[in-house]
C-alpha cells in the first residue's frame, strides 16, 4: 500500500458520509464532529496554509528531512494529509510508515519497506539497500519517494539516528528521498541533545503548530456546521468563550466536546448552549486522549 485509500480520491470525487441519526434532527446532513482524520472537513487556518505551503515546498524542492510538530490533536496528520493529497502522483510516491512507542531502527525499515510493497530483508543495512534501490527505481520512473512518519516522537534513539542514514542517499545531482517526521513538541526537545546535532542539521523546516485561539475556535466550529449542512446559529454566540477555556484550542477536543454536547442536547429536548457544553465537559472522556 503506497497510501492508505482514502487519501487517493480527490475531495469532489468521494461522497460524504450519510448522516448519523442524531445529526438529522440538528438540520445537519452529516456529523461535523467525528473524532477521526477526514480532509474534507479541514479547515485552513492561517497557520496551517502556512504549515502547508512550507512542507510542499519542503518536498517539491527535494529537501531530506522536514518537522511538522504540535500538540496532540491540533492537526498535523490532517495537514500532512492534505499536502500529500495535492501531490502529483507522476512525481511523487507518497507512503505513509506506521509507527508504535519505542520502535526501533530495524522495525522503522521494515515498516517503510512494507509500504513500498517490498519484503524486509534481515539484516538492517540490508533493508536500507532494499530503500535505496526502490527510491532509485522511482527516480528513474521521474517520481520521488516521500515518507511520511506519524507519531515520530514514539521512535527511539537508534530509529531517530537511522533518518540521518535515509536522509543521505542521494545520486550526484539531488537527494533521492524526503522524509516528513510528524510529531509532538516532545521530539524536538529529544533533537535539541548534542547527540543529534547532524540529524537536526538535516531538518530544513521545522514547523510548530499552535492551538486555535477563542477566534479561530468559532470560525472552526462554524466552518465544519456548514460543510454538514447546518446553520451557524446552532451555537450562540456565548458559547465560544466557554469552549475555547475548556478544550485549550485543540481541535480534537473541540469535537469531543460538541459531539457529547448534541448528544445531551438531542437528550434532554433542549437546544445545544453552555449549559450543555458544561455538562459535556464533566462526561468521562469528552476531555480525554
């Protein structure tokens, strides 16, 4: 698998989602508040197109390595995404490598390897020669291999060390790779030790994404009501405050908190407002990872 299948179809060419039962009653034609990865309901904030526009930059100008990094849930694989989304596959292979806490450099290879569609060798210098050898195939076919590694911070010393290794193969003319480390703030912390002095070098961009501030909260929640369908004037204006205080600005809370909040609503036949976003709050996992 060179990209998981729902990055391929463009946005226009995938239908949304039927709408959940609840939504329906809401006037919404879907829920604006599903707690999973979907571009189509990304909505570009300043920092974010910024964010965007340097990692495409980052890849159409062949550097090796970029950072994109944040706190959890404020949207980095969503951007990751939809960069990778408007990549044109005639230049670009873009893979995206699964990673878990403490992977190791042997297991990282592998992982590529699998979404490059070829079988891990043993010895782990083997593997990188099995990396080198495919990315060159691609060169020679005019593409580029793109990496993309979610969750970079989980990986351990000797993988963050390997990235330095894949981030040298090159051919006289350019390098033969990018790779895209998505992380929390965590790893850039780790890169700051004397001990990845070289790797940090490599890093070209490094790029922070922030929590939304009270404004961007409501222009977020606004836009994903009305990409679903629904009316702005679902959630009074007072509510925003409220929200912004308890969900730090973080997307991902944002939704858990509104999700459980319609939910409570559509309960009690009452309209959604601060009362019911309170009572959301105190609901075990609304606030939760």
């Amino acid at each position: 698998m060179l990209l998981p299948h729902n990055l391929n179809p463009r946005p226009s060419e995938t239908p949304m989602p039927l709408s959940a039962p609840w939504a329906a009653q809401f006037g919404l034609q879907k829920n604006p508040f599903k707690d999973t990865i979907d571009p189509r309901l990304f909505f570009l904030t300043k920092q974010h197109e910024e964010a965007a526009v340097k990692v495409k930059i980052g890849i159409e100008d062949q550097h090796a390595l970029i950072l994109l990094d944040g706190l959890s849930g404020t949207g980095k694989t969503l951007a990751a995404q939809v960069v990778l989304r408007s990549l044109d596959r005639d230049s670009f292979v873009p893979i995206f490598a699964s990673v878990f806490p403490f992977m190791g450099k042997g297991a990282l290879l592998g992982a590529i390897l699998t979404e490059i569609e070829v079988a891990p060798a043993r010895l782990t210098h083997d593997r990188l020669a099995q990396i080198q050898e495919r990315a060159l195939c691609y060169r020679h076919d005019g593409r580029r291999l793109v990496i993309v590694i979610d969750e970079a911070h989980f990986l351990s010393s000797d993988a963050l060390h390997s990235l330095r290794t894949l981030s040298n193969l090159e051919t006289e003319h350019e390098k033969l790779i990018t790779v895209l480390l998505v992380a929390e703030p965590g790893l850039a912390r780790r890169l700051a030790a004397p001990s990845y002095a070289s790797l940090r070098s490599r890093i070209t961009f490094a790029i922070h994404l922030m929590p939304l501030d009270q404004q961007g909260v409501e222009q977020y929640v606004k836009y994903r009501l009305l990409k679903c369908g629904g009316d702005t004037s679902l959630l009074p204006a007072e509510v925003y405050p409220l929200l912004h205080s308890l969900s730090g600005g973080i997307p991902r809370t944002i939704n858990r908190l509104l999700y459980v909040s319609f939910i409570e609503a559509m309960s009690a036949g009452l309209p959604v407002g601060a009362s019911t976003i309170q009572a959301a709050a105190g609901k075990r996992g609304a606030l939760g990872g």
